[in-house]
C-alpha cells in the first residue's frame, strides 16, 4: 500500500474543502435550518406529530440524509471530475499509486466532508428540537455507510461525467427526487397503499427508514433490509468501480 | 551502460480510429539525454504518454529498469517523472503544497529541505507561497519541473520542454537539464526544434508518423550535418565529363548544365582549388559557383518525406 500518496489526495481534497468552507460547509447548513424553519416550525405546527414523534423531530433523519447524500455525490464527483477536466490527472495515472487508493482517497475525503456536514447538521437541528437518539452506535454506523456508498456513486458519476451539464444532472434529477420521494418528511404510512409498492422500489427508503429507526426506534421497513439495502448498494458500487478501472474507461485514451 | 527504458513493438490506435504509433521499438541507455525529434502529431506525446501509464498501448510492451510497466507499475512508475507539454496545473493551491503533494503521491515522506532546494535551483523559492494562478507561463512550466523532481526519479520525461519559453529561460532550463543528467538522470525530451535536439541530446532519434526513422548519436548526424556540396554552373552543357574529371565524383544535373561536388566541410584540404584548375583546364567555361550544407533540417526532411 501507498498509505503516502492515500494521505497526499486525502489531504489534497480536505484543504479543497477548507478553502471553500463557506460554500462547501455553511451552506447545506444554512439550507437545512431553512427547512427545519419552513416545514418544523411553519408546517410542523399544523401537524401534531407523526406515529408519536412530533414533527419537526420527525424529519431530522430524512433532512439529514438529504444533505448527505447529495454531498457525498457531488464531493465525490467533483473531486475526480477536476483533475480530468483540467488535465491534473496526468500525475495521478503516472504515479506509483493503484486504483484502490485512488479510490481511498478521493471517497474517503468526500465521505469525510459530508461526514461532518451531517453532524453539523444534527447538532443544528438539537437547537431547533430537542432529540434523544435510540440506538447511537447504530445512527453513527447508518451514518458511516451511506457517505462512502454514496461518495463511491458520487466518484463514478465524476468519472462517466465528460462535461459539467452530466456532473451537475445526476444529483440535481435522480439523488433530490429519490430523497424527496424516499419519506424524508413523511412517513411511507401516510401513502395510499399502491404508492407504499411503488416506494419500496426506491432504495433512498431504506435509508432514512433505518436511519429513523436509529433515532426513534420506529421505522417503515424492517431495519435488517435498511442494512442489506445499503450493503447491496455498497458492494455494486465497488464492482462498477473495479469494472472501470479494468477497462481503463474515461481515465485513459 | 546498459538500456534502462526499453519499447517494444509498442502500438498505439485511438478510439477515434487513428493510428498514433506503428510498432515502436525504441531503447533508451541509462544516463544519456535522448530527443525525441518529430514534427507535430508525430506520436512523440502519444509514445511518452504509454511509457508513463498515462495512455495505454494497443499492443506491444515496455519495460523500465526491467520492471513491466503494466504488471510492475509501481516499480515502474517510481523511477519515471514526467513533465507534460500542455500547463496543465492546478489552481488554488500554493507552489509549496503542490510540489509537496506530488512527492507524497509518489509514496516519499516528507522532505522540506529537498524541496526547498528544488524550488531554489528553479528559482521559485520566492513563489512558494503563492497560489499556482498567479504564476506566468514560464514559472507554471518550472512548477512542473519541480514537481517531477520532487520525488527523485532516476528517468525524466520533458514534453516539449520549452515551447512557448522565451530565451533566458530557455538557457536556464538547458542548464537544469545538464545538471540533471550530472547526476545521472537519464532525460528524454521531445521537441520539434533541431536546434534543440542538437543543443541537448547525447542522441537523437527521429519521429515522424508514428514510426522512428532513425536513432543516432548526435555526433554521427552532425558528421553528416559538416558535409557540403560545391555546385558548377555551367554556360554551355556537357555531354560526358573529360577523363581528367573523372575522380572528383561530380554529379550531372540539369542536363548537364550543373556539375555537384560532394566534399568535407570540416577537412582540411577540401580539394576545390584543384577541382576548379582542372575545370578551366577542360575547357569548361563557368557561370557560377554556389555551396551548400546540409544541415540536420534537411537530413530530418529527407528521412520524413522518405519515410511517407
Ligand atoms: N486522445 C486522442 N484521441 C485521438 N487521437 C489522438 C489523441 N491524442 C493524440 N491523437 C492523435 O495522435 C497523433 C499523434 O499525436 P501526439 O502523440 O500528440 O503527437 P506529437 O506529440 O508528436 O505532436 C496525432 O495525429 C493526434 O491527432
Ligand atoms: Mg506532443
């Protein structure tokens, strides 16, 4: 292992991350309280609470997941999406560095970066609501797991993006919809039954469903699927991005 | 001395189609300074760039100190630094953290004294802490110097290192060059420039469609770069040429108008004295003298428009 060229692209990306902190860390901040304002206090007040759990704590999970998983995609992305789009990555093809550390470093610092996003976000939110968090470890781990599966999709999409339309669409069309649709402020309960089927084919479901649970200890699919769901997702994205590698596909001519 | 890059029937077809390298073989010995002399789109980007592991071949391989270059990359790649032809940098971070970054992706700890003197020898220690944007063009080019030197290869690649660098620089980078090969880096570099390749290079080889026409110790093509021609204009035409003539080996063109004598330019006794006295003795009655050297311009012209 190259654990020195590892840490020179993790390092690399984080000071990216340190020199935009305004637009890379503040903002999804700022747009999430915005939210806890309009739908928490605005809406929320007009309704009580949701199987139990008021509403403006109700939709902390699925706010957080939302942030998360658009930042990891768009880090991720971005942050191989560049050197390609400038011609940088010359150095990184002629390095002694394997594409699995490529890889670590690149999704290990989006996965970071949106890491600290969410809990910046979480710790906002306490100010808003008062939370208490059912199973800690298990948040921390749902937490964990969606950064660097989603990073991962965020760095084959930077890879397969030739021009920054592509790179922008995917978050912007397919991640925002996916998590609007997935439950993040309401619970798959509240659908007409032939929408409930329909959702269960959107894999964000399985997410803030587990990711709730951690919090409340209530969920709309059973919290074993939400880990098979973000494993399955897991695992093909790492097959795709061995697939990639192996063909040389959009890095090398 | 031994070879330390080695090519072998290395191709190269572009998803466009287009052929950049037709079964390349090509060693390179340890310690010299090979140019790479080619016109533009002669595949001298393309072949470096497979070297490198930047462009994958079609076919063919290559080995650098031994070590395949696909199957022992990391070998491999550690000896090479590779200075590309476009300015490609980045922007937003500092001389310092880029030159170091390159060193770290290159699997070496830190170290700043080496880095410090890097960017003195290529006098940018004063712009270390500047942001990459701020450079000019030439100081973006030694940026990149500094970075493939960063980490210590024992084989540097420069790609047209001194395309759009004005005349102090260039020299400046000649010296670099030089200093380099005194420690005993073995440096390739392509150029377009003859004057380049005759200026640096322990050897040449010329590039042209993606073939290479011939790899020759500079001093061999300068041997031939010192040949000259005398030509004899003639007023009136000559059938034959007088048995008295016979030995200078004159070449007839022109039908006969123009009498080419072929003589080293660099000797001492060149011969024309004699050659003209027999001239007049014959009876030939001149018009004009013209000489010519032919120069590495023109033996590069005839080996490309040979070669097509
Ligand atoms: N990525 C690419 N895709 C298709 N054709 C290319 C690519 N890169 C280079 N070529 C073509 O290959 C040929 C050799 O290019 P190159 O190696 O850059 O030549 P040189 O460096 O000698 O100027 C040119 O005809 C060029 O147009
Ligand atoms: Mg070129």
């Amino acid at each position: 292992m190259n654990w020195q060229a590892i840490k020179a692209i993790y390092f690399f990306e984080m000071n990216r991350t340190r020199r935009t902190i305004l637009q890379s860390i503040i903002s999804p901040v700022i747009s999430t309280s915005l939210y806890f304002v309009v739908f928490g206090a605005a809406i929320g007040a007009r309704i009580e609470s949701v199987e139990g759990i008021s509403y403006a704590a109700f939709i902390v999970p699925g706010l957080i997941m939302l942030s998360l998983l658009t930042q990891s995609v768009t880090n991720a992305a971005f942050g191989i999406y560049f050197p390609k789009f400038t011609g940088t990555i010359y150095e990184i093809l002629s390095a002694p560095v394997s594409p699995w550390e490529v890889v670590l470093g690149y999704v290990g610092a989006a996965a970071s970066k949106s890491l600290i996003i969410g809990l910046i976000i979480l710790a906002t939110a306490n100010l808003f609501v008062p939370l208490e968090i059912a199973h800690p470890l298990w948040m921390m781990t749902f937490l964990v797991l969606t950064c660097i599966s989603f990073a991962l999709l965020g760095f084959i999409i930077g890879i397969w993006a030739d021009n920054f339309e592509k790179l922008q669409l995917v978050p912007l069309l397919i991640i925002t919809p996916m998590v609007f649709l997935g439950g993040s402020f309401y619970s798959i309960s509240m659908l007409p039954p032939a929408w409930q089927t329909v959702t269960l084919f959107n894999p964000v479901v399985y997410l803030i469903s587990g990711f709730r649970w951690s919090f409340f200890g209530l969920a709309d699919v059973h919290v074993g699927w939400s880990v098979l769901a973000i494993a399955v997702f897991l695992v093909a994205c790492m097959v795709a991005i061995h697939k990639i590698f192996s063909s040389g596909y959009q890095l090398k001519p | 001395m031994g070879s330390i890059v080695s090519v072998q029937g290395v191709t190269k077809t572009y998803a466009s189609g287009h052929q950049a390298l037709h079964s390349v073989d090509l060693a390179i010995q340890e310690g010299e300074i090979l140019a790479l002399l080619g016109p533009n789109g002669a595949g001298k980007t393309t072949l470096i760039s497979i070297i490198c592991g930047i462009v994958n071949a079609s076919s063919g391989s290559v080995t650098v100190a031994g070590y395949d270059i696909v199957k022992q990359f990391r070998e491999a790649r550690r000896l090479i630094g590779i200075v590309p032809q476009e300015l490609t940098t980045n922007s937003f971070e500092t001389v310092w953290d880029d030159v170091s970054f390159s060193r770290g992706l290159h699997g070496c700890k830190p170290d700043p004294a080496l880095i410090e003197r890097i960017l003195k020898d290529l006098s940018l220690w004063d712009k270390k802490d500047a942001t990459i944007m701020t450079l000019s063009g030439g100081m973006k080019r030694r940026l990149l110097i500094a970075k493939a030197l960063s980490y210590q290869p024992r084989i540097l690649f420069l790609d047209e290192p001194t395309a759009g660098v004005d005349v102090t620089l260039r020299k400046g980078m000649w010296e670099t060059v030089s200093r380099l090969r005194d420690e005993g880096v073995t440096i390739i570099l392509t150029t377009h420039y003859i004057e380049e390749a005759e200026e640096m290079a322990d050897r040449v080889g010329v590039i042209s469609q993606g073939r290479i026409l011939l790899v020759e110790d500079k001093q061999v093509l300068m041997q031939k770069l010192g040949e000259k021609s005398l030509s004899i204009i003639l007023h009136e035409p000559v059938e034959a040429l007088p048995e008295s003539l016979a030995h200078y080996q004159l070449e007839r063109t022109d039908n006969g108008r123009i009498l080419t004598y072929r003589y080293d330019g660099n000797a001492e006794r060149t011969g024309i004295t004699r050659l003209l006295g027999d001239v007049a003795a014959a009876g030939l009655r001149l018009k004009d003298l013209q000489t010519s050297q032919s120069s590495l311009e023109e033996i590069f012209v005839n080996l490309v428009s040979e070669a097509s």
